[in-house]
C-alpha cells in the first residue's frame, strides 16, 4: 500500500512533505530500539550477582519485559486478547520462538561484549536473509547481495581482531552473531507466513511467545540447579534498585511498546525499501548511546568495521531503491 501510494505521488512536492513525519518517526523507532543496547548492558553489570550467570540473568530480563509488556497491551488494547485465530496461533508459536531464541542469545551476548559491536553484528540479519532465501527457497541473489555481504563479513573481521588481546570473536560477540542468523531466519518467515494473518492478533502472540518461554526456562533452570530459592531473592533484591526499575521500564516502554507502535502505524506510509535504510540508523543510534554512557569507546577499529557492515547494508538496500525508483519513473 506504502509504495503503491508512493508511486503515484512521484514529482509531486506536498506527497513528500507528507512522507517527512512518518519517515521522522521511523527516525524516533530507530532511536527507540537503540536504547535496548544500552539498557541491557546496564542490567547485565547489575546482575552479576544473579544465581545461575548471565544466562539466568539474560532469561530474567527478557520474561519481566514481556510480563510489564503484556500488561501495558492489556490496558491500551484489551481488545487483542479477544478470539485470536488458530492460524494466528499457529504462526505466532512459530514465529515467537524462533524471535524467542534470537532475544536470548543477544541478551545473553551483552553480558561479554559492548552495546556497539552488540548493534552492528546484529545488523547483519539483513545480509543473511537472501543468502537464507537462496539455500532454502533457491531465489536468485542479485550482485548487489553478494558485494554486500562481502562488505558484511570483512567488517565482521576487523571488529573480531582486537591486536590488543588474542585474535577472533569473543563469547559474547559469537553469540550475537548466531543471533543475527536467528533474527534472519524470522524475517524471512514473517514475509512468508505473516502475510495470512491478522497482523494485530500476530503482534500479540509474537509479545507473548517471544518472553514467556524465557521466563519459563529461567523457573526450570534455576530450579534444576537448586538456585530457585536463592534466584527469587536475588530478584526481589534487584528490583529494589530505582536505576534498575528505571531501566526495565523504559525497555519495555521505548524498545517495546512505543518503537512498535511507530512501525506499524508510520512503515505502511513509506516505501519498504526506503524504510530499509532508515532502519540502518538503529546500530548507529546504538553506537553512539553506547559511547556517551561509557560502555563503548571510539576507535578506528569500530568506526571501520561498524562503517563496512552499515555499508554492505546500504549497498543491498540502494540497489533495490534505485531499481523501484525508476520503475517507478518509467510507469
């Protein structure tokens, strides 16, 4: 609809200013979810005490955004929980787990490496969905993919080799990455099945089975290692802290709830392909958070890897861009 909207308004001056506030608050989304980094990162140094690690940690934090999420959807729109399909069922299940697995692991990866390097490897889900198109569902890759993803993976190299420590990637950014083929793998899905569903019924599955089977895993672990007792008081001590209550408020309310309102009530008004780009902001938004808190530093080793990942994105998002900007000229 976005883009069908866009192509009859082609060299009129007021249809672009029209598209000047939804792109602002693609903008605003962006912003939105580059606070994630960051405020993970906060809870994961908070919570070095948790029984059972970081992954306990990481499990923790994400069941208690979707408990506060849920909430929220439960007073702003009650009306979500009313008679969802079975095929909204069945698609959210699948869906929820795999964004699920993709959370775990970023969460988990924060507690061993830096917000930014956590912001750019994550980015890297756009390169790998083609490259997942192609193996699983023998589409074609256009040069402009391929490029890009070589762009993607030398960045991924030089932010992997630290000349100060040893060479390679650290538990933290390997998990990330494996993320990144998570998050791949979900985008590619949604574009195949969300396309039958009602899409306000899927939102509210993807909330819920996204951080409740967490939050489930962190009961079952902990319990199976004997921690239960010891981790429920370590959570009623943690959420005592102001700055920790702050911080997991504003994940659920920024990163949640407002970014996903704005994506999907401000995207359909934009072509999908110019929407791409701006969402290249967000590891950039990312990054600079991350250095005005002090969890990252800048060096040319971020700024070239960082700067070769965003690129190899931009290079797979202007070519398809400049490919519907002049089909839409010539129609």
């Amino acid at each position: 609809m976005g883009e069908e909207t866009a192509a009859l308004a082609v060299g009129i001056a007021p249809a672009r200013q029209s598209q000047l506030l939804p792109e602002a608050m693609l903008v605003l989304a962006c912003l939105c979810w580059a606070t994630f980094f960051s405020i993970c990162k906060n809870w994961q140094e908070a919570a070095r005490a948790c029984p059972g690690g970081p992954l306990i940690a990481s499990l923790t934090l994400i069941g208690l955004r979707t408990v506060l999420a849920l909430a929220a959807v439960a007073v702003w729109k009650p009306r979500l929980f009313l008679n969802p399909g079975r095929h909204e069922i069945a698609v959210g299940l699948v869906l929820g787990l795999l964004n699920c697995l993709g959370n775990i692991l970023q969460v988990w990866g924060l507690a061993s490496t830096t917000p930014a390097l956590s912001g750019f490897f994550t980015s890297l889900g756009s390169l790998w969905v083609p490259i997942l198109a192609f193996v699983w569902l023998r589409l074609p890759v256009a040069r402009a993919n391929w490029a890009g993803m070589a762009l993607g993976i030398a960045g991924l190299a030089i932010l992997g080799i630290d000349t100060d420590k040893s060479w390679g990637l650290s538990f933290g950014d390997s998990l990330t990455l494996l993320a990144s083929f998570a998050f791949a793998l979900f985008i590619l899905l949604l574009d195949r099945l969300g396309r039958s569903v009602d899409s306000s019924r899927l939102t509210l599955m993807l909330i819920a089975v996204t951080g409740l089977p967490a939050l489930f895993l962190a009961l079952g672990l902990t319990a199976w290692q004997g921690n239960l007792v010891p981790w429920l008081i370590w959570l009623g001590e943690i959420l005592r802290r102001p700055a920790v209550v702050r911080d997991v408020l504003l994940l659920t309310l920024l990163s949640t709830m407002l970014a996903t309102h704005l994506m999907s009530k401000y995207q359909p008004r934009v072509p999908a392909s110019r929407a791409a780009l701006i969402y290249l902001l967000e590891p950039v938004f990312a990054a600079v958070l991350s250095v005005a808190v002090g969890h990252d530093s800048v060096t040319g080793r971020l700024l070239l890897g960082g700067a070769l990942i965003l690129g190899g994105n931009a290079l797979v998002e202007l070519s398809v861009w400049v490919r519907k900007t002049r089909a839409r000229r010539s129609g």
